[in-house]
C-alpha cells in the first residue's frame, strides 16, 4: 500500500518549516502569498490532504471582501454600493478595506483577512501582477480595472472613452491638450495615456501629461495648475473627476476662466461632477453594475463555477457632455502663452501658483 504524504513532506518540497505548512492550512491569512501559494501547489502534486486546501473547504463564513485604494474618492462609492446590494441579495456579508493607494498596506491586510472572508474583490489594485496571481490561487478574486488573463477581470472600455473625450475636443477647436495623470501603479491610469497618444496621432491633436498623481484629490488637482499653465494648451483631460474638480479651482483661483479659455474634462461621471461650477464634463462607466457585478461573479466562483474566457467583461463608457467644455476661443490663446487680452492676469496667475497662494 503507498504511503500517504505527510505534512513533512509538503514541507520538504515547499522548502519551508511543518509549522508553517500548518499554520498556512490553519490560517492562510498570517503566511505570506509567495509562501503559502508554495506549500499548496506542493501539497496538490503531493496529493496531501486536497480537501483543506482554500477554495476547497466545506466551511463557510458568508463573508466577502472589497478592497478598494480610497475610500474617500467617490469614484468608489458606488462600486460599494452596487457590491453591497449584490452581497445581501446573495445572503452575504460585505467587508470593506481601504487601503491608501500604497500596495504594502493592501497585501498586509489581505493577508491578515484572507482566512475569514470566502473570496476577494479587488478596485484598482495597487498589489504587482504576480502578488495578485498567488493571491487568487488562494482564494477566489475578481480584479477591477485592471486587465490579468490569469484572472478574472472587469473593466470599462478606457480606449474607447479617452478617444471619445478627445474626439469631443477635436470637435471644438483643440489642437493642444494636456492629460494630468494618475497614480504611477495604476493599470487605468496607463491604458488612457496609451490610448491618448494614439488617438492624438490619428485626429493630429498634440497631446502631453504631467504626472503621475500618486493621491488623484482635488488638492492634488489644485496643485498641478502651475504646470498645465507652464505650456501653451487650451484643454485638459484629467485621470478622474476629482482630480478634473481640482483643477478648474485651481484655474478659478488664478483667473482662468473655465471653458473659456482652458476647457476640462474628467473620469467616472461621479456625483461632484454636477455640483462643481462650470458642471463637469467627464466619461461615465457603469460603477453600480460594475460592483454588482463583481460580486455576483465572484460568488459564483466560491461555489465552484469555473471560467472558460482569458478575456475580461468589458463595461460600455459615454461621454457626458456638461459646461466645462467648449469651443476653443479663436480671439485668445491660452493664458500659458502670456498672448491673451489678459497677458498680465497670466503674469499674476504664474506669481500666484509660485508663491503657493491657495
């Protein structure tokens, strides 16, 4: 009769102490990913004890969790709602982590939560592809707005909003438009650079970023005014809604008169969007859907569904077109270019984000 592996066994082949490959059956939360992802793949080609390995446990807490990186930017709050909706309609219990847009605090929560919650959705991860990779052989996981084939994924259609944002743009006069970026890890904030360059290429619009933006606030907005004004631009297309938000006060504050002189157009669609003055233009996504969706996917995998795509479900995107756009004036030029009837309100305005006037 062949002898059945031990969990010495798994430990020799995970290179790891029999206490840890315990405490990862125990607690997978408190091992780190890398490990813990090695001491299971050793036990299932050992074929040691295949039933207590996550994802396979009969014990069940009914107890999600949505890992967003700030709570505090309304681009999330309807994601949550939607997640929240879904889960009590399901019959489970949504946990909710903010993680400060720094991947460190994320994966340190993860794994302290990872044993008390059945599956993970992941909001714009901050976490490198392969942590996520080990992560989701733990437990299920379904990623936002981020594309990883190994995994499953809900985007919205980036491309086609940025190009739409800047073909709006185009149809009003701009020739010059300058992109404020997002977080330097965010896989979004990359996707709508890309498609910016290649849809500027194709309409013959010239296209520059600043950036990235670690914090995407509206102070973080405010402040990045001195540099949209540093070159002659006429339009500004920024990573999100709040970030767009900070902007035109910025502009506000210096005499910059939005639309007309620099027209703005932002992300998400979120609710600040109608309230700031001029109201906001900006490309909407489906948030709502989108954390309804998640979670009812991700439920689906906690019961054993498997996926049979690589691909991600791609949400539709619309631009909505508000007040802080418009044609680009023919009598001026950009305050940055210090050639408009008002060159010496651009002087001041220059001096005004210099001395850090807020």
């Amino acid at each position: 009769m062949e002898r059945r592996p031990t969990i010495y066994d798994v430990a020799r082949a995970a290179g790891v102490a029999a206490s840890t490959v315990s405490r990862a059956f125990a607690r997978p939360g408190r091992v780190i990913a890398e490990t813990a992802a090695r001491i299971f793949e050793a036990a299932r080609d050992l074929g040691y004890r295949a039933s207590a390995l996550p994802g396979l446990t009969t014990s069940r807490t009914k107890t999600l969790a949505l890992v967003v990186t700030d709570i505090t930017n309304p681009f999330y709050a309807e994601i949550i709602r939607g997640a929240h909706e879904a889960a009590a309609d399901l019959g489970y219990t949504l946990s909710l982590s903010h993680t400060q847009e720094d991947a460190e605090v994320e994966r340190a929560w993860i794994e302290h939560e990872l044993s008390s919650v059945e599956g993970m959705v992941l909001a714009s991860s901050r976490m490198s592809d392969s942590t996520i990779r080990t992560l989701a052989k733990q437990k299920p996981v379904v990623v936002l707005n981020r594309r990883l084939p190994e995994v499953p994924c809900l985007l919205v259609d980036n491309a086609r909003g940025t190009r739409r944002a800047l073909e709006h743009l185009g149809e009003l006069g701009h020739t010059s438009v300058t992109y404020v970026g997002g977080p330097e890890s965010s896989w979004t904030d990359g996707t709508r650079w890309q498609a910016l360059r290649e849809a500027g290429f194709e309409l013959d619009i010239k296209v520059r970023r600043i950036g990235p933006t670690q914090k995407p606030t509206i102070d973080a907005g405010f402040a990045r005014v001195r540099e949209i004004l540093a070159q002659p631009t006429t339009a500004v297309i920024a990573y999100n809604d709040v970030l767009a938000i900070g902007v035109i006060k910025g502009l506000h504050r210096v005499g910059v008169k939005v639309p007309d002189d620099i027209s703005v157009i932002g992300f998400d669609n979120v609710l600040l969007a109608e309230v700031i003055e001029p109201e906001l233009t900006t490309v909407a996504a489906p948030l709502r859907q989108q954390g309804e969706t998640a979670v009812r996917n991700l439920v689906a995998l906690t019961q054993g569904a498997h996926t049979t795509s690589r691909e991600p479900l791609v949400m539709p995107v619309h631009l909505v077109v508000r007040r802080s756009t418009a044609q680009r004036s023919r009598k001026r030029t950009s305050p940055a270019l210090g050639t408009t009837n008002d060159s010496s309100s651009a002087s001041s305005a220059a001096r005004s984000m210099e001395s850090g006037s807020t």
